[in-house]
C-alpha cells in the first residue's frame, strides 16, 4: 500500500532530477565562501528576488532568526502575528537567542495584520518600553495569500513610522503562483525576506535570507555563531537551484489538488475553510485523533487536530486526492 502523507510539503522527496542536480554540484568550503553552487544559489535568488545578497542556511528556523537578529538589538521588538510561525512554532528562538521581544497581535481573517491594531501597538519613545524595531508578515499565512495591495500599505507604513518589514516567506512562490505574478512583486515590498526551498518546491533542506549587503554580512556573522556555516554544502544548494528552475510553475497543480480535496469533503459534510494554496483546513473536533487513526489504516498519513490541516505537494496526485476523499467518506460513514 503506498503512503500518502499530508502532514506538511516538507515531506516531499527529492526527483530523479534534483539527485543527479545534486549528484553533479560543484562544491567548495561554505564557511570561507568558497562554494560555487552556494554563491550561485545565493546570487540568483537575490537577483530574482530584487535584493543585493543572499544567505544559504539549513532551516527557515534559523533563516527567521537570523532576519530578526540582523534587524533587532537585544531589548528591541518586533510586531508579528499571534499564529506567525517566528513567533508560534520556532521555538521562541527570537526572545532566547536573540533577547528580541515579540508583540503579537491577532491575525484577520485574510492572514494580514491591521496595520492600525499595529500602530497601537508601536512603543513611545520610552526607556520604560522596548524599542519597536520590526514589523514581520508571513505570506502565505495558513495557505492564504496576502493581497499585493496589502503589502504596498504596510510598506509605506513602516516607512512613515521608522520600522523595518521581514516577510517569512516560507511559501512565497505559492502566494505568487497563485497570484500570477512574479514573486519580486511580492518581495519589492519588504527590507528581508526569507525564502524555504524545501516546502513546497522540494528541495530536501535549505532556507535563503535576503537583504541588503550590509544586512547579510550581518546575518553571516550570526550565522556562524548559532552553529549554521556549513561546509560543502552545495550539494544542497544544488537542489535548492534544481528547484527554482523546475518546481515552481508545478505549484499551482498542488493548488488544484488542494481545491480538490476541499470540494470532495465539503460534499461530505465536512466543515472546510476556504482554500486559496495548497492547504485545505477542515474541522474534526473531536473526532481528530480517531480520524488520523482510522486514516492511518489505509494509507494516509495525517495530523491528529481539531481544525485539521493538510498539505498538499509534488508526491500527491490527483487520483490519490480522490483515494483521501474515500477515506473520508468511510470514517463519516463508521
């Protein structure tokens, strides 16, 4: 029985493609700056991307960590959203490691932040307040993709009230799929963005940070001191390339696999919310852990939450899309 595993796009495995890319890389010592597929990853995505630099590093863990770092001193803050994996799922690193104190604000529904509930936010000019430094968006924000109308706002805010703008841009390339748009119009707006290549485009480890050169010689520094530099590591690099020139008009397949699934459970009687990306959010309650259970059981792989999300990726078909539906079907049936 073959596995289908909707936990996350991070589970995808590499293509015969991107092994023989990665098989073929030239390599280098990193940490020196010696790796030619390292530099080229780095210096293509800053091109494509409208940045002057770039930063190869394991995880978009450390990617955001080092975002936050390079843009905030110890007692300063950042305003990010309640969900925003910086502040939820990366394990506080940015407070811990970085003595940044985070403000979070609640999410609107579109995954956006009201840039007026931000504004209060902003600390006076005080000693008895941590300085206000950053303000973080995440796009896409549970699968949903913020409006580019949205962004120009909350750049010419920042702007006006001395504030940097990061994008965790984990799923960037799904946001701009999805919008038909190149994913610099997305990215123009912010002073870093970081950028994961092993979601939703496959590669099997790898972040890039973006910004200014000062900024990532910043980051660099950072980078070696929570333990990042690697070394030979234009094999990963290689996939990382592999990705971005084979994998991102692919997206949108994952995109319509994801509608797929939502339309076939919404015929069920399943409560599901709207689906922009590759993410298909649906209510279990407390039917979740019997569900991942019962699911198990035939082959697919699921998460055990009462609003249950799955992920759609390049190792999921549309015939398998309809094999989960079935699944569904018979759990609402037992």
């Amino acid at each position: 029985m073959s596995v289908i595993d909707l936990r996350s796009d991070t589970v995808t495995q590499p293509t015969p493609g991107m092994l023989a890319a990665m098989h073929a890389a030239p390599t280098g010592d990193d940490v020196y700056g010696e790796d030619p597929t390292v530099n080229r990853l780095e210096a293509e995505l800053a091109a494509r991307l409208g940045f002057a630099a770039g930063l190869f590093v394991p995880s978009g863990t450390m990617s955001n960590l080092l975002g936050l770092m390079a843009h905030c001193e110890r007692g300063e803050e950042y305003i990010v959203g309640q969900q925003a994996h910086t502040y939820k799922y990366e394990g506080g690193g940015a407070a811990v490691l970085g003595s940044i104190q985070p403000q979070p604000l609640e999410f609107q529904a579109d995954g956006s932040l009201d840039l007026a509930q931000v504004e209060a936010a902003i600390k006076p000019d005080d000693f008895h307040f941590a300085r206000t430094r950053l303000l973080a968006l995440e796009n896409t924000m549970q699968g949903k993709v913020l409006p580019l109308s949205y962004l120009a706002q909350a750049r010419r805010f920042t702007r006006e009230r001395g504030l940097e703008l990061h994008l965790d841009g984990a799923r960037l390339y799904n946001a701009a799929v999805k919008l038909g748009v190149d994913a610099k119009e997305i990215t123009q707006h912010f002073d870093s963005v970081s950028v994961c290549l092993s979601k939703g485009l496959g590669a099997p480890v790898g972040s890039v940070l973006l910004g200014s050169r000062a900024y990532i010689a910043k980051a660099r520094r950072l980078r070696k001191m929570v333990g990042g530099g690697m070394r030979q590591a234009g094999i990963l690099a290689a996939a990382g390339l592999y990705a971005l020139e084979h994998q991102v008009a692919r997206l949108a397949e994952d995109h319509r696999n994801a509608a797929q699934l939502a339309d076939g459970l919404t015929a069920l009687g399943y409560v599901v919310d709207p689906v922009q990306t590759n993410m298909v959010y649906v209510q279990l309650d407390q039917r979740a852990t019997a569900c991942k259970a019962f699911a198990a059981e035939r082959g697919v792989v699921l998460s055990a939450a009462p609003r249950l999300r799955m992920v759609t990726h390049l190792d999921v078909s549309s015939a398998q899309i309809e094999q989960v539906v079935g699944v569904f079907a018979d759990f609402a049936r037992q």
